[in-house]
C-alpha cells in the first residue's frame, strides 16, 4: 500500500511563469541571491546585513521596526543583524529619548561608505536588468510596480482577503 496521499486535482493551479504574485517572489529572490553571491559576501556581509545598509541609506534615520518592515524580515533577527554592523561601525543605534523602547539606527561615515559601494552596485545592477527595455518602457514598468505596491499596501492595511467568489470554494484551512 502506498504512502501517497491522493486527493481530487484542484480546480485551478497557479501558473508559476504567469502569476504576477508568484513572478515577484522568484524575482526577489534570485535578485537577493545575486546580491548575496556577488556582492554582500565579498564585502563580509550576509544578505540581511548588506540590506540592511541599503536601507539606512536610503531612508535615512530610521528605527528598527521600519528597518525589520522594510526587509518583510522578523524584528529579532533585524536587530541582532544591526547589533553586528553596530559593533563593525557602520551604524549607530541611539535611544528614542519619548519612548524608550524605541530606538533609532543611523549609518556612521564607515556606514556611508559601504552604502556607496553598494549604491555603485544596485545601480549597475537595475540597468543590466532594464537593459532590454527602451527608456519610455522602463518608465512603464517603474510607474506599473509602484501601482501594484500601492495596491499591496492597501492590501496589507485593509486585511483584504479574497471572498469565495474571487478566489474559487472555501477552504479549510481558510476557516471558510
């Protein structure tokens, strides 16, 4: 007898080379994979720690919470990756002087530094991505992703989930 669990094939399937959602997770992590492999290990980084410099730089001051939300990373793991480049210098974490449990993490002159170099990179990076595209379809495509990224905010804010005519029968693991 075998193991195989065997069940109904479902009614529709996500076509991975199609779905915008599914396209944008693998993007991401081939995009991140090709950060880790060229650049953020030949700097001495993990993946989370060189994003974590490109993200100070180009927002500035900012806590570690919105550092954490930014990644789509846990608040731990942000913190103990900022703990590391703290005490390589490259940022400094000072206390929220209205809540002290709140503090906020800013990139020191070894910080601004490094974030040049990775600017350098990330740079060279979307043009070799975007290579393909004339300069007017890339403007498309930058204004169609900031629409869509508006849209997962809203998304995330509202607590949107599909209802059963959107998404095909209920689940059980929807609670539906």
């Amino acid at each position: 007898m075998s193991d195989v669990i065997t069940r109904s094939r479902p009614k529709k399937r996500v076509d991975l080379t199609s779905h915008v959602p599914a396209l944008f997770v693998t993007l991401g992590v081939k995009i991140g994979r090709h950060a880790d492999r060229h650049h953020a290990r030949l700097l001495g980084f993990d993946l989370r720690e060189w994003r974590i410099i490109q993200i100070t730089g180009a927002v500035g001051r900012s806590t570690i919470l919105e550092v954490a939300d930014i990644l789509g990373m846990d608040r731990g793991g942000t913190s103990r990756s900022i703990a590391r480049l703290e005490e390589r210098g490259l940022l400094t974490r000072r206390d929220d002087p209205k809540d002290r449990r709140r503090s906020f993490v800013e990139l020191t002159r070894d910080g601004w530094a490094l974030y040049d170099e990775i600017v350098q990179f990330a740079l060279a990076r979307e043009q070799r991505l975007l290579r393909k595209f004339s300069t007017k379809e890339q403007a498309v495509l930058r204004e169609m992703l900031n629409i869509v990224h508006a849209e997962a905010d809203e998304m995330l804010a509202e607590g949107w989930v599909p209802d059963a005519g959107q998404s095909g029968e209920p689940t059980a693991q929807s609670g539906r």
